[in-house]
C-alpha cells in the first residue's frame, strides 16, 4: 500500500501552518500542538481507506487497556498503526521508555512532538530525528502508513485470495450432496432428520436446497470456531452444530475427505489463526470475526445476502437504540431494561450486536432472571447465529 502524500500538499502545509499560529500564541502543551499532527494523520488515513481513532483503547487481556492517542484502524478493526504525542518540552526518548514500561505495543508506533519523531517497528526504533522540515515529515508519515508485518502481508493476500475461491468450493459441496443423496443411504436418513429439525423448528417452508447451504457454511466456517477463537468443543456442544456435524459425518462416510476437500483454502484460514492470535481481548475477536463473517458471507452467496437484507447495524447506533429505549421506558412506564415483566425481543439477532448490548445495560443481580425469562432472540442465517451463540455465552 502506498500513501500518496508530497511536501507540497495542503495536510502538510496545514500541519506547519498551525505550529506557526501556536509558536505566536506562545501555545506549546500537548493538548493543543497535538492536533496539528492528527488532522494530518487523519488525512492519510482516509486515503489509505482507514479510520483514525482518537484516544484509542489499547485492549490487554487481564488488564485494563492503556488509551494510545490515536490509531489508524483498517476494515477489519485492527490498529494499523498507533501514535503518542507530547509535548515540546518533553525529552522524547525518555518518555517512549517509559511508556514501553507500562506496556505500549512496540510494533509500527510513532512517538511524535513537534520537533522530533521517534518511530518503532518489529521492536525496534527505525527512525529518530528532527520533523522541522517537510521532507522528514513526509518521509516519517508514509514509513508508518506503508508498513506491513509479515503476518499482515499474509493476511491481506490471502483474502484477496479466498474470496474468489468459496463459489467454487461451496459448489463442489453442493455436487458432493447431490451424489451422496442419490447413492448414501445414510446421508440420506441424517440430512432427512437434520431438514426435519430445521423445519419443525425455523421454518415449516425451509428448502433443501437452504438446507444444503446450511451443511456448506458449516464445512467452510467450522475449523474458524474451533481453532482461531480456541473454542474447539463448539461443534459438541451447541445443539445445532452438533446436529450438523452429524450429517456431515454421514456425508464424508464412503471416500470424502474433509481436510483434502478443503486443503485450497489452508492459506486463507492459516492467515486468520495467525491474525487472530494478535487479538488479546475478546471484544477485538468479536468485532474481528464480524468483519470476517461479512466479508466471508458476501463472498460465497451474494445472492442470498442480498434477499436476506444482511447488513449490519454500526455500534454507536446500537448504543443510541438501547439507550433511547431505556430513556422510554423510564419516562414513559417508570421501568427499566432490567425490571421483571420487560420482555426483550430480537426477532433477527444477527451476530448478537443488539443483545449483547442489552445484557451489559442489565443489572448484574438481574440478568440470570432476565436471561432465563424475558431474552428472547432468532436468527434464521446459520453463520450469524452460530457467532451470536458464541457472543451471547461470552458475553
């Protein structure tokens, strides 16, 4: 990825512009001088097509998250690249000492103040002059945005590689199901059984052939619940899962192997293990493998994304819908979402955004009551209820 920025550009022009203006107004704390990097740093961000995020919480696991100045954020909502500012009177290498300390990532971050910028990748520093020139400037900017890790050049091909290759596989599964139905007396008996399972208890119109792509999601997305998020009794433990997994054995019964069938996509799901493994919280996996489920999804059956309207609510609106529903039924009833006698309905649960949401607003006495009781979800898309199964018990 190459970041198209030149010494002659506004952002950069702005940048030394508005350093000039703090200098005359004898302006020099952190606060104020900070700002002139971030709008350039926001700058190159949406050229790259990344979002900054201001006061970034850097999430650790079994501890509480450092908050970094700012982050540039890629699609899948992983910090590309962080960056700390201080201020002119602060000794730089000092303060990046200590804030490795306490445990600030080493791996493409810039510490920056406006006379000097130091810059770490791969543990260790890479650059450390003075930033009063344009040309420096420049240079400093593009060697944090341009970077990549060996695990993210991994990643990034091996999507681009995966999504052409899932309608091709999903279509050798669905050919392997038709030749197993016509030849497979007990693939026969157990895709029957599992069709009968589905109808009496989604829907009493449910294809076979929703169904099939039932069987086919499971195959693909599978070894994803049960290495990247080391949840590997998964498949054992959720009903439908383990119903699944039974016609699926059935259907590699007689000469199907399921790990050569899907030795193809090895790459792909190698490179999201290894991208996974750098997410410590859970909340990053979630919102990781949300990202992935969509990308995945669209990828394989378009067309049924399409009639299935999937498209997923941002969390700030989330936020402001539970919140304005709280505020109502306050207002309006003098209850609460966590009073008994609210019942709480998502009829199209999706990945669990909303009620996962919902169960943090509740009351922790409450929620064993309300979780029993009065939550109640559906979704009828196999892979999303398979991850809001996943959320809602982490949750």
């Amino acid at each position: 990825m190459r970041l198209e920025l030149k010494t002659t550009h506004k952002p950069v022009r702005d940048y030394y512009q508005r350093l000039e203006e703090f200098h005359r107004l004898g302006v020099s704390h952190e606060g104020a001088v900070s700002s002139a990097f971030q709008r350039l740093l926001e700058h190159c961000s949406r050229s790259v097509g990344w979002t900054f995020v201001g006061q970034y919480p850097y999430l650790r696991r079994g501890r509480r998250p450092l908050s970094i100045d700012g982050a540039a954020v890629d699609d899948f909502n992983i910090a590309q690249a962080y960056w700390e500012a201080k201020d002119t009177h602060d000794d730089l290498p000092t303060e990046v000492e200590k804030k490795f300390e306490v445990g600030y990532p080493r791996d493409n971050i810039l510490f920056q103040s406006p006379d000097r910028a130091i810059l770490w990748q791969n543990s260790r520093e890479v650059f450390n002059e003075k930033i009063d020139n344009p040309e420096t400037l420049v240079y400093i900017v593009k060697g944090l945005f341009e970077y990549r890790s060996r695990s993210q050049l991994d990643w990034e091909q091996a999507v681009d590689e995966f999504k052409p290759h899932i309608p091709e596989v999903a279509r050798k599964v669905v050919e392997l199901i038709e030749i197993e139905r016509r030849e497979n007396p007990r693939f026969v008996k157990s895709f029957n059984a599992f069709a009968g399972v589905c109808r009496s208890s989604v829907n009493p119109n449910l294809s076979d052939a929703a169904v099939e792509e039932m069987l086919v999601q499971h195959m693909l997305t599978e070894r994803i619940f049960r290495k990247v998020f080391h949840n590997s009794d998964f498949a054992n433990r959720n009903i439908i899962a383990r119903e699944i997994e039974k016609v699926i054995q059935s259907l590699t019964s007689r000469k199907f192997s399921r790990e050569e069938f899907l030795r193809d996509l090895d790459r792909f799901y190698g490179a999201l293990e290894q991208r996974a493994e750098t997410l410590d919280d859970y909340s990053q996996q979630q919102t990781f493998l949300n990202t992935v489920y969509e990308k995945f999804f669209q990828g394989f059956a378009i067309k049924v994304a399409d009639t299935h309207g999937i498209v997923y609510t941002p969390q700030p609106i989330v936020d402001f819908m539970v919140n304005s529903v709280e505020e109502i039924l306050k207002r309006e009833f003098g209850k609460s979402l966590s009073d008994e006698g609210v019942h709480i309905i998502d009829p199209f649960v999706g990945t669990g955004n909303f009620i996962t949401n919902i169960m943090r607003k509740i009351k922790t006495t409450a929620l064993p009551y309300k979780y029993a009781n009065e939550l109640h979800c559906n979704e009828v898309m196999l892979l999303p209820y398979y991850i809001a199964s996943m959320n809602i018990e982490h949750e």
